[in-house]
C-alpha cells in the first residue's frame, strides 16, 4: 500500500464513528475540483508512511478508534488493498473506503469478503458529463464500470452512500435529475459543498451558493431514501 497521508483522528470522515483517515496515492481520474491534487499527480513530493507505521498507530488506538477510513487519491488502485484492510480488520476496526466506483470488481470482492462496512462513492455527474467532470477522456471505458459498481451498491451489499461535490459550471438542474433517476431506491446521497485547499487539480474552480444546493438536493429528494446536504 502506497500511504501519503494519515488524518489521526476524524469525526467528520465516517459516520457517527471516530476514526482516522489514511490516504492512499494515486488516482486514474483528474477532477478538476480535486482538493487532494499532491496525492493524484504530485505523489513523489509527499511523504511516505510505511505499513509498520501505520500499523504501530493502528494498535495504539484500538481501544480509542472505531473505524479507519481509506481515502485517497483512489485506495481501489492498490494492488495490495485487500491484504491491507485485512490486517485493519484483524486489529478488530470498522473500515469505510472511498472510491470513484471505477474498479468495482475489487469493490465487489472486498465487499464480499467482509473487509469493508461503508463505501462512500462518488458520482461525479450526470452520465452525460461524467468524463468532463472526472477530468478523463470520452474515450475511457469507465463509466461502464462506474455504472457496474452503482448497480452493485444498490442491491444492498453493505452500508454505503453516494456523494457529489457540487461545482458551478459543472452541476445543472438537468443533471440532478439523470442522477436521480440513475441511483434510484439509493439508500443516501450526499450533496457536498466543494472546499478549496488550495492544491487543486484545476483553475477558476468554484461551489454552489447554499441555496442553489437545497434546489439540487429537492430534485434528488424523491428518488432516494435519504438526501442531505454536506459541508454547508
Ligand atoms: S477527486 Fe477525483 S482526482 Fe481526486 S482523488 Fe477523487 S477521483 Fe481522484
């Protein structure tokens, strides 16, 4: 596991647990939006945290964590997640990843397997300005994979929520509501306000007012159980 970051402790990161967060490196996607620009196209600047580090942080907090979340860059490009999260499991945590939902047979075999409890997925945009917006070429096969791990979430298999940062430019009224219709019978969905670290991926990048995400949200709001707005 390529580690470049760890959060030691987050209330924020997984729901209604304390946990931490550790970043994997890399990612196939370049949102524009990505406030984590050093992890995806900058990973040799960024320090490195070995595994015998990350797992001697691991032990001390056993008692004092619930959960690790596994964040990135995307953590599903690792070759080695599966043994990881298996190590983090034995050490008796609860583990949420959060993926772009472009690998989902490696979603679907750690979900089987038991080693994940919460995905939170990111659905970029409406099928129609996916690639724009994920920063990738037309030409990608992805979003056959992005729709394969969709469709698995929705059957179910663990708790898991979807989410979109929302950005002026990108997000329309229209594409609310193709997301709707596409995660229809979602369990929750989570509008989130966009937040500028100042490592972006990309220039002249900006959020939605409050309001204009409370319009997204209703859209949404009757295809999906439950759908709120985060970060506002
Ligand atoms: S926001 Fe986009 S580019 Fe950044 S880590 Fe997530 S999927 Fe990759």
């Amino acid at each position: 596991m390529n580690v470049q970051g760890l959060q030691k402790l987050t209330l924020l990161d997984y729901p209604e647990k304390v946990a931490c967060t550790v970043f994997t490196s890399g990612c196939n996607f370049r949102c524009p939006f990505c406030h984590n620009a050093p992890l995806v196209i900058g990973t040799e600047e960024v320090e490195t945290y070995s595994e015998e580090y990350i797992f001697s942080f691991l032990k001390k907090r056993q008692r004092i964590l619930d959960g690790v979340c596994v964040s990135g860059g995307e953590p599903l490009l690792q070759n080695d997640i599966e043994r990881f999260l298996g190590k983090v499991k034995e050490l008796g945590f609860a583990v949420k990843i959060d993926t772009n939902g472009s690998f989902p047979q490696t979603l679907k075999k750690l979900v089987r397997s038991g080693l994940v409890d919460y995905v939170a997925m990111d659905i970029k945009n409406s099928p129609k300005q996916y690639c724009r917006t994920a920063g990738i070429d037309e030409s990608w096969a992805y979003m056959e994979q992005i729709q394969e791990s969709v469709a698995f979430l929705l059957e179910h298999p663990v708790v898991y929520e979807f989410r979109t940062t929302v950005i002026q430019g990108y997000h329309t009224r229209e594409a609310f509501k193709e997301i709707g219709q596409w995660i229809q019978g979602a369990e929750r969905y989570f509008l989130q306000s966009f937040f500028d670290s100042g490592e972006l991926i990309g220039e002249g990048i900006n959020g939605c007012e409050k309001a204009e995400m409370q319009v997204f949200a209703e859209i949404v709001r009757p295809y999906v159980q439950k759908v709120e707005l985060r970060g506002v």
